[in-house]
C-alpha cells in the first residue's frame, strides 16, 4: 500500500439492510481491551503443507491489494506472488488473483455478495473493514471450517478482538501494526513528550528552531480519526462508538483534544496544511527536516525514505501515545485479515490458503515484510521479532494498543467527524460542541432513526 493510496482512504457507505450473516450480528468489541501481541503460546503444529481434499481441489480466487509486479526484495507484492507460486505447486489448486485498491475492497466485495454477484474465496482486509461487511452480510462463519486447524488455539487475544463476535469466528488476524510516533532523539534527548501539555511545552522550544514539534495525517477522512484524533480521545478517557456502535463523540472529553490541537495550530507547532493535505503531506515535514517528530505507523519504513537506516543508526525512536488530563496514552491498532466471503465457490480451497498461510516460517517472514506483529505465538517464535524495533513495538502495543470500537458505520461515522474536525480546527470562532453534536446527530438520523 503506498503513501498515496493511505491518502486516498474514502468512506464506503453502501450499508443496505442489516442481513443476518453466519458470523452473528453487528460486534459489541469490549473497549476496555488492551491486546498483548506475543501472549499467545507458541503452538506444536508442524510447519507443512498438507494436501488438500478433494473438496478443496481445483480454483480459488483471491483479492487483496498486493501488486504482483514488483520486483524488490522484501516488498510485499514479490513476497504474494511467491507465497501463490508455492501453494500451486504444493497443492495443485489454481489461484485466480485480482489486485483491488485498498480502500475499494471491502465496498466491491460488499456489492457482490448483495447483488449475487461472483465473489471471490478468500480476501485480505484490514479490521476495519470487518463490521461494515458483517453487516452487509458478507461474511461466512469460519468456526466450522476451522475445526481441524491445530494453529487456531495459538492466536493472540487481538485477534479475538478483531475477528470474533459473539463467540462466532468471521475472520483469521494474520499480523497486527499500530501507529507510532517517530522523533529525533537529539531534539527530544529525554525521550518523546509523555503528555499533552509536555508537548506543548515541546512546541513552544521547537518553534524558536523554526522547527515544528510533530506533524500527523489530520485530513478529512476516517485515516485522520484512527491515526490521530482517535487516539487523543482514548488518551482523554474518551469514547467514539458505544457498545451498539453509536457515535457518542459529542462532549467535553472530545472538545478539550479538538481545543489542544487548536492551540497547536495557532501557535505554529505544527504545519496547517496537515489539515488540509493528504498523508503524503502530513510526511513531508518530516522528511524535509522541518520536524521534529512525525505520526505514522509501523508502516512507514515502506514509505518513508531513510527512517529504518536512521532507526538503525539511533538518530530516529519510536514512542507511542500522549496523554491527557492522567489518562494513560493510547496508540490505533489494524490487523490484516483474512475473510471467506458468503457465496465462495470454493471455501474449502480457501482453507487450504490460509492454513498454509499462517504457517510459523511463512507467517513470520510475512509480517515482518508488512513490519507487523504476527497473530500467532510460534510465528513470533521463528525469531526477528526481538530487535530494537519490534520491541519497542511489542511493548507499545501491549500497553498502549486499541481498536477502535466496532460500529456497522465505522468509516461513513469516522468521515463525518473528521470533516467536523477539520472545520474546527480552521475555523478558531466555530463553536466546537455543536459542530460535533451536528456530525453525531446527522449519523444517528441516517442509520439508526
């Protein structure tokens, strides 16, 4: 996924009736939970590729968002394109792949499987896409056709959080990432500000260097809300969805972060046109070295030039959220997914796919060409996990990690209340509370009355 696609991350809003799917109905995802990525035990399931059955033989087709042709080492569309080589060979099963752009996936798929249309077997999706298509009805229930995969009893508890509900299985977590905040260690050499009010703190010293103090993806788009302002809300004591998945972000909680990134803006501690521009823009200050610290994600080694040579070489850290008020700091976390879509040709084939998939060697190599956490102990346990780098994420995940709470309207809700946010913070007179009870209400109004 490149910096330009992360940019274009448009809201689907195509959520018809709720159908009544195999995985069970909308999530109600505790909010409280804290995944630990590596708590799982390693598993004693053997790393082979079986064979698969007679049902599974033949064709499966596959959509996700790798592209094929490229030719680097360690890029992620190469590592793809070998993965589907070798289970050709090792099983004999013809894969069908079709590249769909990440943020058209889950709306193409969602339309196929409402309209009868053919659907693929398996698709690779981020979590958050997984309550919009389960309300789509999109989603076969995976508990069954999982019965006899040993490796299932070794994922982690974030894949429990991103792919069960109601104790029904609709999808298998293949990696976790989270955002991150990367600075320059001899700008902060005390380590990256813990709190709200140390960063603004750092913003008013970085501004006599002509230096911003961070830059972060604050457009208008759900991205902005799961990168930044979501965080800042959870690192308030906040909430954005209640347990029915409801916006519930109209209230003082919320108005005090949009008032601290108010004060940000005026005082010229961070660029405006993060506000305005894509993600591409939000990186740019960071790479011109005109700021101290950027917002980004374990991701960004992919697209970032030169951040894992300067993490290397020690003049880049990672550190995770800020908080507010006493509140401990939150970071956002994404699993990619792997789903069998209702009306699958050959969810048995698809099986096959994935169980081979998460094998530990593959599996490992895998994430760590994603530069994410695998969901499965005895991944973590190949080894490569146990740099500077993984550990550092390791632990920011595991203490600072969340979801963002599941709502059958999760990106046409985030979309309205960044746009909301992105009026206040250009607006210093617009009233904060009205704007955000407006973006609220106009969900509400739309979804659920």
């Amino acid at each position: 996924m490149t910096a330009s696609r992360i940019a274009t991350l448009l809201a689907f809003v195509l959520m018809l009736s709720v159908i009544v799917s195999g995985c069970g109905s909308a999530p109600t995802a505790s909010p409280d939970a804290e995944p630990d990525p590596t708590q799982a035990e390693s598993s004693e399931a053997e790393d082979t590729l079986t064979a698969p059955s007679e049902q599974a033989k033949g064709q499966i087709v596959i959509w996700a968002k790798h592209d094929l042709s490229e030719t680097d080492d360690g890029s992620p569309g190469l590592f793809f394109k070998q993965r589907i080589d070798a289970f050709e060979a090792a099983t004999g099963i013809e894969v069908v792949y079709e590249q769909i752009a990440w943020d058209q996936l889950a709306t193409k798929l969602a339309l196929a499987v409402q309209s009868g249309g053919d659907v693929p077997d398996i698709v690779e999706v981020g979590s958050q896409h997984i309550p919009s298509l389960l309300s789509a009805g999109a989603l076969m229930q995976l508990d069954e056709l999982l019965a006899n995969e040993a490796w299932v009893a070794d994922l982690n508890s974030n894949d429990q959080v991103a792919c069960t509900r109601e104790g029904k299985r609709c999808c298998v977590a293949n990696l976790v990432r989270s955002s991150l905040t990367y600075y320059r260690a001899d700008e902060f050499p005390n380590g990256f500000p813990a709190t709200s009010d140390e960063l603004l703190a750092a913003g008013e010293a970085l501004k006599a260097e002509d230096a911003f103090v961070t830059s972060f993806f604050a457009g208008k788009s759900y991205g902005a809300i799961e990168l930044n302002w979501g965080q800042f809300i959870y690192s308030n004591g906040g909430r954005i969805f209640d347990d029915e998945g409801k916006p519930v972000w109209a209230n003082g909680t919320t108005v005090q972060v949009l008032e601290f990134g108010r004060e940000l803006l005026a005082n010229g501690y961070i660029p405006e046109d993060i506000i305005t521009g894509d993600f591409a823009t939000a990186e740019a200050p960071w790479i011109d070295g005109n700021s101290a610290s950027f917002r980004g994600g374990t991701w960004s080694f992919q697209f970032v030039p030169g951040l894992s040579e300067d993490f290397a070489g020690g003049q880049v850290m990672v550190a995770g959220g800020i908080g507010f008020n006493g509140n401990s700091p939150t970071v956002f976390l994404n699993s990619e997914n792997w789903i069998v879509p209702v009306g699958a040709n050959n969810p048995a084939g698809a099986v096959v796919w994935i169980s081979q998939f998460m094998q530990p060697e593959i599996l490992s190599e895998w994430s760590q060409v994603q530069f994410g956490i695998p969901t499965l102990g005895a991944a973590v346990a190949q080894g490569g996990f146990d740099d500077a780098f993984y550990a550092s994420v390791s632990q920011i995940i595991a203490e600072q990690g969340k979801f963002i709470e599941q709502s059958p309207y999760y990106e046409a809700s985030l979309d309205a209340l960044a746009a909301a946010i992105q009026e206040i913070m250009l607006d210093p007179n617009l009233d904060s509370m009205p704007r955000l009870q407006q973006a609220q209400d106009e969900i509400l109004n739309k979804y659920w009355n």
